[in-house]
C-alpha cells in the first residue's frame, strides 16, 4: 500500500485518464458480485494504425496494494506498462475481512485462467488491431500486490504462465515473524475496533467487498498491523496456503525470475521480513532467479520514483530481459 495523501490519487487517476484508454471487464462473479479487471492501453498505440495489421502487445499484470483490506493506485507501473508499450490489466478482487485470504487467492487463481482464456477477446472487442502476446506475460504488485504477484508465481504460474515477476515490499506470508508481530503493549481500542469488525462481518455472511479506495479502511488497517491481528483479519487457514512454507513447497522447481524492492524504513512491511523471505527463497529453490533492491525510505517509497531513477531502470532491465 503505497502511503500517500488521497490528492495523489486524484493525480494518478488523472494521469492514467491522460495516458491511458480504458475498459473495465468482469472476470467472476461471486454472490452477484462482479469482480472486475481493468484493462489500460497506452493512448500511443490505441488508436488504430492505417494499415489492417495487427499489432501483438506484450502483457502487464498489476495487482494493487492494500493489505488485502482496501484498494491502492498503480505508482511507477503505469510508467514502465507506458513507456513498453504494454496492454496493462490491473483485476480487482475481494477485500478481507468479508472475504479470506485464502478466497482472495481463489480469485488470483480464476484471474489467471480468465486472462489466458478470454483477454484476448475482451481487447479486440475495443481494440481490434491489437492482440495481447499471452507469451510475454509480467505481474507486478506492491504490499499485498506484492504478495499476491508472488502467489502468482508460485502457486498458479501453470496457469499465469509469468516470463517473470516484480513484488515491492511483498512479505506479507503469515509464517514470516516479523510481518504483524502482536504488539507487546497493544492499544485496547484496536483490539475492539477489530473485535467490532469481525463480529459485524460475521452477521452479514456472504457479503462481498471489492472497492474501497485508499484511506477509507485506514482506521482497520492500523488496528491490524498495529496491534498485531493481520491474521485474525484474514481468517481461518486450515492449509495454511497464506505461509511461505505453503508457497515453496508448492512452487514449480524453478519459478520465474522475481525482482522483489524492500524500503529500509518501512514499519508496515519490514525489512527483515522481507529479508527473510529473499533468503529461504533462495534457500530452498537455489535455481530461482532473485534480484534483491534495498532502498532508503519507508512503505509506498517509490511512490515517485519514474523508471529513469536509475535504481528503477536497472530492475526494469532485468525483468525485461525475461519478459519482452
């Protein structure tokens, strides 16, 4: 979750407005609640050529940031989806509490077989000079993103079939200790703030929450970090597909090559989590290739940085030296 004040937002949904067409498309429905994937393409290559040929687009997937809990905006992404260019398709999915993580990943998991299945219709219905190249497939996310980029990576890339994968501040694994530690004085207020959320959550079954724009959930947020209850916010695991451990053990031998950015200031997702996280990767799937960016700054740092910061430009090399 990219921390930045909602004027920020209004910049990047004006940006996007500026530099991007757009169609927005049902990928499920779930208790007649469609869940949505937007679909950008960079206004440079949206207006059909003269010629009848088409043109084939490489694919960029962004998940959004958030804790599971509420919705972020697209930071230097939409940047380097422009400059490519890419068909850049960024799903919604359900929010937590109201939903498990664990049926967070079933909606990561039906996204993925939904893209390879039906995009390329979904963008010649609006664009029809244009085929995305499903063979030339990147997921990027930030926070949660993140998390749930590397999920895509390592449990459903039979069927995301990723070139490679980007995650910014991504360790948000349950097993991780330092993600959400319990505070040792927690705040009371928290503890019932969180306490009055879930038992409100568990009179309304069923209910489906899959928009809610950075800061609405601010309150719940900190509640849960601060005090310690990510895991009690997203529910029951019994298989504990939420935990690293889960992940690498289902991981394909060699998943596809990660570049995963880490702020050293960052309270919200620590470093060491992160740094624990780059470090049983690579522990137990020594063919993986990691490349591991530490910056200064705290969560949602690289809510400025543009792909000509040289830092950005550099994991940009890497990942598209497998992507494109």
């Amino acid at each position: 979750m990219a921390l930045i004040p909602p004027e920020r937002g209004e910049q990047v949904v004006a940006d996007l407005q500026a530099r991007f067409d757009r169609v927005d498309v049902p990928y499920k429905t779930v208790n007649n609640t469609a869940i949505n994937t937007a679909i950008f393409v960079p206004k440079t290559i949206s207006s059909a050529a003269a010629s009848t040929t088409t043109t084939t687009v490489p694919v960029l997937v962004h998940f959004h940031g958030g804790a599971l809990l509420m919705g972020t905006y697209p930071e230097p992404v939409r940047d380097l989806a422009h400059s490519t260019p890419a068909i850049f398709v960024s799903p919604g999915y359900r929010l937590a509490p109201e939903a498990r993580g664990v049926e967070i990943l079933d909606d990561v998991a039906d996204f993925w077989t939904w893209l390879h299945a039906h995009l390329p219709a979904a963008v010649a219905e609006r664009w029809p000079h244009l085929a995305p190249d499903l063979a030339r497939v990147v997921a990027v996310g930030e926070s949660a993103g993140g998390f749930l980029t590397l999920q895509s990576a390592f449990l459903f890339n039979r069927a995301a079939r990723l070139r490679a994968a980007v995650a910014l501040y991504p360790a948000m694994y349950l097993d991780l200790p330092a993600f959400s530690p319990r505070a040792a004085e927690p705040v009371p207020a928290w503890d019932a703030l969180v306490a009055d959320y879930l038992k409100d959550v568990a009179a309304n079954p069923g209910t489906v929450r899959v928009s809610t724009p950075w800061p609405e959930k601010v309150d719940l947020l900190s509640a849960g970090l601060g005090n310690g209850l990510m895991r009690e916010l997203l529910g029951e695991d019994p298989e504990g597909k939420l935990t690293l451990k889960y992940a690498l053990e289902k991981a394909e031998e060699v998943p596809p090559p990660v570049w995963v950015v880490q702020g050293t200031e960052d309270v919200i997702i620590p470093k060491p989590a992160t740094d624990e996280l780059v470090e049983r990767i690579a522990r137990e799937k020594p063919k993986a290739m990691v490349k591991y960016t530490v910056q200064p700054g705290g969560h949602g740092f690289d809510g400025l940085n543009t792909v000509k910061d040289d830092w950005v430009r550099e994991g940009v090399d890497f990942v598209k030296g497998y992507w494109l």
